[in-house]
C-alpha cells in the first residue's frame, strides 16, 4: 500500500492493496487479532511511507536523527488499532468489520488533522490526484476522495467473499465521480505575473547564522524588476529588512519565535504568521518540565537549543497591486481549513512559502508537493508555490502543474496566473459535510451488527 501512495502515478490502484488489508485483518474472530494485524500492516505503512524522514534526518543529523521517528511510525500504527478494536468489539460479522473500517477509516483521518498534534500524511483521497476522481476535492475536500477510495477497498473486499452487492452499489458511485471530474470547466486563462525565486539554501547554515541569504534572492528577483517577487519560507531574517531590493515582495521571514509571510512593497504592507506549527519542531510540548531531556536530543542534533515559535496571530490575506494573496507557509499546506479560511476571506489567488531543504533523501519534496497541490482543486484557486530547494511551481484550479522549476537547482520562475472569484462547497462547507456522513454511515454498520454473519 505504501507502493501505491502519493506521488506515484500509479497510486490510484490503492484500493487494491488496501482490500487485501482490509480482508486479511477482519478474518480472524478476536478483536484482539484484528487490532494486531492493523497495528503491525499500519506502523509498516507509515515507516515506509515517511522513510524519507528517517533517511532525510541521519544525512543531516547522524544515528539520532533517524532514532527520532520510528515512535511516529507506531504511534500512527496505534491510532489504527484501536480503530480496529472498536469496530471489532461493535461489529463480530466479516462484512460488517470491512466497511465498518472503511468508514471509520475516514473518520480517523479526519482527526489526524485536529489538533496541535496533527498529522495528516498517509491521507488515502490524495491516491486519486494523478485522475478526474481527484475534481471531487472541490465539494468534500480530500476526506471526500478518501470516502470514495476506502469504499471501493471494502467492496474489492466483501467480493472476495462472494458477496457482490456492495460493489454493485460502489461502482456506479465512482462512476459519478468520474464523470464529474471529466465535466469540470478549464480555469481562466492567466492574466497576471509573478517571480517565484528558489535559493537552494542550506538550511542548517541559515540555523548556524553563517548563511547570507538576502543577495542570492536580490539578485534572483533583479530579473523581473516590478513584478511581485516570492520569496521561500524564512528567506531571510528580520535583520535583513533593512536592506530590500525595491520592487513588491511576498517575502519568507523569520522573526523572533514567529514565521511569517511579509508584503512588502516600499514598506510593510502587511503579514501572515504561521499557525500550524511543525510538533517537536516548532513547538515543543512541555517544554520547561522536559528541558534536560530536549537539551540531550538539542546537543545530540548539534543545532542550538531550541524554543519554538508563537502561534500565529494574523491571518488575513496579503494584497499587492490589487491583488489578494492567500499565503500560507509549508507545513500548512497539508491542511485543508488553512487556504479554505483565507479563500473565505477574499484571497483570489494562493502562495505557499515553503523550505523542503530537510528533505535530501527519499521522496519527501514530492510528497509534500503532491498534498499541496489539491489546496488548489478545493478552493478552485491558482496557487504559486516557492520552495528554497523546490519544488516552485505554479498549480491550476484543476490541481494541474502548468509551471515548474527543477529542484535543487537555484533559480526564479516568471509565473503565470489569473485571480479567480467565488467559492466552492468545499470552501462554504469544510469537512462537516463528509465527516458527517461517514459517521453517519458507521453508525449504520454498528446498527446491523447482528444482522449477518459471515464465518470467520
């Protein structure tokens, strides 16, 4: 299954490995067995998924950096058992188990983006990005595309037992899908310019403070003079305000104990704080009763000790020229609610500011910039992304990549892009709508709990 995920151009055959799954670990009887067996195929799903992470930390880091993560691996891996249990206990027949899986399935991911805590890589509706199935986006969000892969999963798997009904009812569904994906209307056609500048920085040397950022980026806007220049999450220091190039800036800034997105154009015209914050990297919880212990793993690292950011106060979108921008940084992107909030207050267009630059192993800059990409299919916006190693790229209403720099490659980009007006169902409604209906449809599942069994 962790073959099958984002950004493989193949990961719409998900259902498939994800029915086998969900057949092997509702065979057995006990609760406890069907439990075990999400736990164990879950922590293998995530710690292959994210590998990136753990091989990305050692090159940057050594041995501690990659001893970081496998706790992550088992904590998600534990999420997904206790998943397994309730619906076991609540559900003793075969059938039920597999869609009460299903449902709940979609439920729990759902709650991987609540909370300070969140942490919603390994979403299954992203799988369907590289077909129409993906359009979808713009009237449930990703949970939506999550809903349509989990079912098809559970009815691949309830024809394994001979039992053909749910496919019946399934297939036609997707049919649907399809078929509103395929009948979306082409975006408008691009009216307006912007520079995305990539830096290919160290991030660490910018840690250290033995990076000079700020003329790498001068010198790489100097090409558009005029034109809005967008610059990488923290691009530069507070420090370096003083010294701007003299042309509109959507600039990455790192200030004291705050990352924000700053419009600059011949003075502050206004900012962005980041309110996502990275866990264990831009806020640290309990933070003064464990300062021995993250002080070890600080010196371990070899980076200074570190305290974390403020949440982020402002976030209202940015205008330049008589443009609105909704800029949001990194991490934010995986999160829907965050460019919905700024689509709902005005934002024609989207800006993701990010630093992918810890990333130098696996696959993680595409991961990343695979998630990113269906912000603009929900909200029926452009959005310009600008990464200090990549991936900068300009993305379509329909989540298409019409514009891209090479990563890894210091350079600037002349974006195309128009402004775009009104609002998606996604973007009037959130979530509510699909979690609903998935908890809606898992209550059905427990409703009938005796009314078939299947031998197990």
């Amino acid at each position: 299954m962790a073959l099958t995920a984002v950004p493989y151009g193949w990961s719409t055959l998900t259902p498939l490995p994800l029915a086998a799954l969900l057949l092997w670990a509702c065979t057995p009887t006990a609760p406890r067995a069907v439990a075990a067996r999400l736990f164990w195929s879950l922590t293998a799903f995530f710690s292959i998924h994210l590998l990136f992470l753990p091989l990305s930390f050692a090159q940057l880091f050594g041995v501690v950096g990659a001893l970081l993560f496998p706790a992550l691996f088992v904590l998600e891996g534990t999420f997904y058992a206790l998943l397994g249990l309730l619906v076991a206990r609540l559900t003793p027949g075969f059938l039920g188990r597999v869609w009460g899986l299903a449902f709940g399935w979609v439920i729990l991911e759902w709650l991987r983006h609540l909370g300070p805590f969140a942490f919603p890589w390994g979403t299954l509706g992203y799988t369907l990005l590289p077909t129409p199935l993906i359009q979808v986006a713009d009237l449930g969000g990703v949970l939506l595309a999550s809903l349509l892969v989990t079912s098809m999963a559970a009815a691949l798997a309830s024809l394994a037992r001979r039992e053909a009904r749910p496919l019946a009812l399934v297939l036609p569904v997707w049919g649907l899908a399809l078929a509103y994906g395929l009948t979306r209307p082409e975006p408008s056609p691009p009216t307006h310019r912007a520079l995305l500048v990539q830096g290919n920085l160290n991030p660490l040397d910018k840690v250290a403070g033995t990076a000079d950022p700020l003329p790498v980026y001068a010198r790489l806007s100097g090409a558009a003079a005029g034109t809005v220049a967008v610059w990488p999450e923290t691009a530069i220091s507070d420090r370096d305000l003083g010294r701007l190039p003299d042309q509109p800036l959507l600039i990455g800034v790192a200030r004291p104990a705050q990352n924000r997105v700053e419009a600059w154009d011949g003075g502050l015209v206004g900012a962005y704080d980041k309110r996502r914050r990275v866990p264990f990297a831009e806020h640290f919880p309990l933070r003064a009763p464990l300062a021995p212990l993250y002080g070890w793993v600080f010196r371990a690292l070899g980076v200074p000790d570190l305290t974390g950011l403020l949440p982020g106060r402002l976030d209202r979108p940015l205008t330049l020229g008589g443009v609105v921008y909704g800029a949001y940084v990194c991490y934010e992107s995986v999160f829907p609610e965050i460019a919905r909030g700024l689509v709902r207050k005005g934002a024609g267009v989207l800006v993701n500011v990010s630093n992918d630059g810890w990333f130098n192993a696996g696959n993680g800059v595409a991961q990343h910039f695979a998630l990113g990409r269906v912000r603009a299919i929900e909200t029926r916006r452009y959005l310009l992304r600008a990464g200090n190693i990549g991936v900068t790229a300009v993305i379509d209403p329909r989540g298409r990549v019409t514009q891209a720099l090479p990563i890894r490659r210091e350079g600037a980009l002349q974006a195309r892009f128009a402004v775009e007006e009104g609002q998606t169902w996604y973007v009037r409604l959130g979530d509510w709508p699909v979690g609903v209906l998935a908890l809606g449809l898992l209550g059905l599942v427990f409703a009938r709990r005796g009314v078939k069994r299947t031998p197990g």
